[in-house]
C-alpha cells in the first residue's frame, strides 16, 4: 500500500499520518498502513519518554508498548537516484537482509517486513516514502532472510515538494504480530513484536531534468554563424510542470559527419528563465549537443544531437 505521510514530534515519536491509500488495497490487506503507523508511533513514543535506545524485550514490555522483537538489517540496496518527474510513477527496487532470533517466523501471515527511505532525521523526518506493498522476506536460514521490496512514488499525489530534492537515508522495519487483531477490542500490544532501524544506505531523490537544443540555420554556408539554443528544465513537484534551471553550467559540444565522438566547444550558463544562447562558426558537417553534468538534487540530461549541414 502507497501512503502520503505527515510527520510531528510527538513525545518524540514519528507520527506517520495515511493521508491517500487506495480502497482496493486496504480492503486486501488485513495490516493497514494506519495499524502499523500506531505500532511504530507507541514503540518510538515509549523509547522517547524511557530515555532508551531500544524496546524491552517481550517478557518485560511496558503495557502500552510493543516489545523488542529480535530481528537487524544488512546489505541494504538501494539505486543511487531516484529520479522523479511531474506525474508518472516511479519505482524503484531495494533488497536487504535480515537477519532475526529463531523464535521469529518470517514466513507468518501476521508478520511483516517495511523498507522505506526517508529525509531528514530518523526520529522526526521532513518525508517518507514506502512502497506500494509490504517487502518481502524469504528464508536462506532459520535465522536469516533475503528480503525484497519498493519504493513508490507518485508526484501527482503530492508526496513531494522541492525542499525534498537531494540526499534521503533508508530504513527498514518489521513487525510480528502474533495473532494479535489490531483492530480487535481485545488487542494486546505487548504481545506484538517490532523493530525499526535508519541509517541503513543513501539515495538521493532528484527533480527529473529535460534539456534540449537547436542548431541554426540549416543548412550553412562555411564560415557563416551558427546560433545554438535550448532550455535545460527540471520537474516542479508542488505545480507538476517543468521550469528552467536558472544559473547551472551546460557544456555545448559537437560531434563531426562520421564520428563517434563528441568533444567541447564551450561551456555556458542558463539564464533566468534556463535557456541556452551562443554562437559558434560553421566548419563542417555535424551535430551539437547541449550535456548537463547533473546536481545532487536534478540529475544529468544530455538533448538529442541537433545536424547541421555545412556547404
């Protein structure tokens, strides 16, 4: 299940807030996102007022709190960049693994396993995405798990503002909860297992960047002025459209009839709205090019060669 978060200090916890999960998928699910946002709200709340780093275990758990359930992360992958548009979908695959105590079974209905990224710190984050299903565990051991999942990203759901462009962090979560109906009058928390970690890997989650170009006139004389233009634009996730890039460095280059192989002319600047302006003379026959090497929060973007004629 997809969820949009909210995030607040509350006694120190993390307040996870399901603002937009589908009707289908909730109805399929017998954890919701809401229950396990409770579960994880009650174990950091209870962390926060002890002054511990971790849970009790489950012979000592408080009675408004989950216990510590014995399960750790490694190995967490994650692709380097998450490149986000204006309003597709994007997912992006993350595997890990888990390593837990013999007493917990991976493999039960009830248990469940959460990769996530977040922004900002790991107690009070600015953002949170998940993805659309809960990951994945298969058992390699009986005390070992290789575990799958997504992260899910709908910009024209408004999971993201500009301010979140840049570097993330990423966490995993597991939750068992024994047979325990979180929805049930009769249902102990104490008798529900949970463990939460950050700081597992980085990604960084960029703005998608366009860029293109346009060599005139076609064809020209040799010695006479080309102009080349173009807009370097990258995705605006709180109106959905692409804006220029102001101010960012672009190499223009050119690759020569029969050649493999682009080279730099010069390097320019965008202006004020992100297009691109310069002049060059015309030689001989070939393609320009406008590259932009990227930023931590808008990744790379190369236009199309544009073909000059030369006679």
């Amino acid at each position: 299940m997809r969820i949009r978060v909210t995030v607040a200090a509350v006694s120190g916890a993390l307040a996870l807030s399901a603002l937009a999960v589908p009707a289908a998928q909730a109805a399929d699910d017998a954890v919701s996102r809401a229950d396990v946002a409770k579960i994880r709200e009650a174990a950091h709340a209870a962390q926060a007022a002890s002054g511990r780093s971790a849970l009790s275990t489950a012979a000592a758990a408080a009675e408004d709190q989950p216990y510590a359930l014995d399960v750790a992360y490694s190995n967490f992958k994650i692709a380097k960049a998450v490149k986000v548009g204006t309003t597709n979908h994007v997912s992006t695959k993350v595997t890990y693994t888990m390593t837990h105590g013999a007493d917990v079974d991976v493999t039960a209905e009830d248990f469940y396993s959460d990769p996530y990224i977040y922004k900002g710190a790991f107690d009070t984050p600015d953002n949170v995405l998940f993805g659309i299903d809960y990951g994945t565990c298969t058992p390699a051991s009986a005390t070992t798990a290789n575990c799958t999942g997504t992260i899910d990203v709908y910009p024209g759901d408004g999971e993201l503002i500009n301010s979140d462009a840049g570097g993330w962090k990423a966490g995993a979560m597991a939750i068992a909860f024994n047979g325990q109906d979180p929805n049930a009058e009769t249902f102990d928390i104490t008798k529900v297992g949970f463990a939460d970690k950050g700081d597992l890997a980085t990604t960084l989650v960029q703005r998608y960047s366009k860029l293109t170009v346009n060599a005139s006139p076609e064809p020209v004389k040799k010695g006479k002025t080309i102009t080349v233009t173009g807009k370097l634009s990258r995705a605006n996730w709180e109106d959905n459209k692409y804006h220029g890039y102001v101010g960012q460095p672009v190499k223009l280059q050119f690759r020569k009839k029969g050649s493999t192989t682009y080279s730099t002319v010069k390097t320019i600047k965008t202006n004020s709205t992100g297009e691109l302006k310069t002049t060059v003379t015309a030689s001989v026959d070939g393609y320009f090019r406008y590259t932009f090497a990227g930023t931590t929060t808008t990744p790379a973007a190369t236009a199309t060669g544009d073909f000059v004629d030369v006679q």
